[in-house]
C-alpha cells in the first residue's frame, strides 16, 4: 500500500502541479498520447545519464549492465519512463512521485515487464527526513514545476550521498524558450497540454549553479538538449537556451 499525504505536505509539492499529471498518469506509457515529447526526449537523456554514471566507476557505458550496483533515485519519476531503462542497465533504482496514480501506473507496467523497481508516494523532502542517500538523485523536467526551488533543491542534496551526483534537466528561462516551449510547444504544434509550463519556474543555469552551491553541490557539466525538426530527434548540443541538463557532484562530508 502507498503512503497516504496531502499535497501540501512538502514546501515543494505544487498542488496544482501533481493534480494535473496525476490526470495523464493512464497515459504515461503511450507514445503518441499527451506525453509524446518525453518518450522522444528519453534516448537523449538515458544516455547522458548512462554515459556520467558509468564514468563514476570506471565502466564502459556500452557494456551490458554498466550501472550495476549504483543506487538511483528517480524524483518525480512519473511512469517510470527513466526508472526503466535504468534498472535494464543494471542500476537498482527507487522512484518517487507527490502523485499517487503515476505511480500506480508505473508499478504496473513494471510487473508487466517484470522489472523491480522500488516505486513509492513520497516527496523529495519526505525521503530526505527519513535518512535515505543515493549514489546518485535524478530531478528530470520537474524543478520547472515545484513550488519552492530552494527548498527542493535542499532535499535533492540531503539525498545524495557525499560524493554522490546530481543530474537534473530542465528548462532555461528566456525569450526563445517562452516561444518554443510554451507558445510553439502547448499552443501552435499541441505537443503538450496549454498550461503544462510556466515560464516564471524556468530556472537560468546561472541561478541553478549558484542554488545548488548553496547546498553543497558543485554543478560541473552544462549541455544543451535542442530539437532537430529534420530528423524529429533530440540532441545534446552547447545550446542552453531552451533545455538543458545538468552534472553536479556533491561535497564529502
């Protein structure tokens, strides 16, 4: 059984926020459906993720398990569209989400897939009191959406271990990514539901390198990830305009 809590539970938790992908959780896993530019976005992502998390340990990011015995935890893990691919690669992975059907639907598509994945209704800050630490605490397109980024911030480094890494992707807040990822993406091309982004959330890398310092963690790779229309793929490139993700390393303590 899930724990039970009020949104307002966490400073964090928008309740707004989880009420509108608690929604789309029964859409999660359909590639064409309202979450399509995740499921595109995904390959990108998991192999920024593979590729950094392998290098913690020396691995070769192509072998077949080159995650095997890291602890990942996945914030704001949805339908575990990165939990997944991650616990293949051999990682033994935790998700958490403020909304309790997403992560009815992704315990479902686990066991579909046979896959044992530790998904739980929690928050971050409920997970940091509780005195859990991971190798390593990923916060994918999720700081955009939290109420009160200081304090998620706080909890996403309580929960990595000294040493431990940070990977987080979000989006950039100027002129051009108001007029891709709002105006273009939610109202011309219907790529996500109007309403999904606000842009006053978006977070510039300046302010996301100087908010995780005061936390203890060093932010130490910046890419760009930019759409390519011609070949309908994602791409990491040195664009930080629109989206970007993040490689940060906390301090041993």
């Amino acid at each position: 059984m899930t724990e039970s809590f009020s949104p307002g539970h966490s400073e964090s938790v928008d309740a707004q926020e989880v009420a509108r992908f608690d929604r789309l959780a029964e859409r999660w896993w359909d590639p064409t459906g309202p979450l399509k530019p995740l499921h595109a976005l995904n390959p990108t992502r998991i192999e920024f993720i593979r590729d950094r998390l392998a290098a913690l340990s020396g691995r070769d990011p192509l072998a077949e398990r080159p995650l095997e015995g890291l602890r990942v935890l996945d914030v704001g893990c949805g339908g575990g569209l990165v939990c997944e691919p991650l616990t293949r690669l051999g990682a033994t992975v935790s998700g958490i989400d403020a909304a309790e059907r997403n992560i009815e639907a992704a315990k479902a598509h686990a066991h579909a897939t046979g896959l044992a994945i530790d998904y739980r209704h929690e928050t971050a800050e409920g997970l940091a009191a509780k005195g859990e630490r991971f190798d390593a605490v990923l916060a994918l397109e999720i700081v955009e959406h939290v109420a009160d980024l200081e304090a998620f911030l706080g909890a996403l480094s309580t929960l990595t271990r000294p040493n431990g890494v940070l990977i987080i992707a979000t989006l950039n807040r100027t002129a051009r990514s108001f007029a891709l990822a709002i105006v273009g993406a939610e109202y011309l091309l219907g790529w996500l539901p109007r309403g999904t982004h606000h842009w006053s959330r978006f977070v510039r890398p300046a302010e996301l390198v100087r908010a995780l310092r005061r936390h203890g963690v060093a932010v130490e790779e910046l890419v760009g990830v930019s759409y390519r229309a011609l070949t309908g793929r994602w791409e990491r490139t040195r664009d930080l305009s629109v989206n970007y993700m993040g490689f940060a390393r906390k301090s041993g303590e």
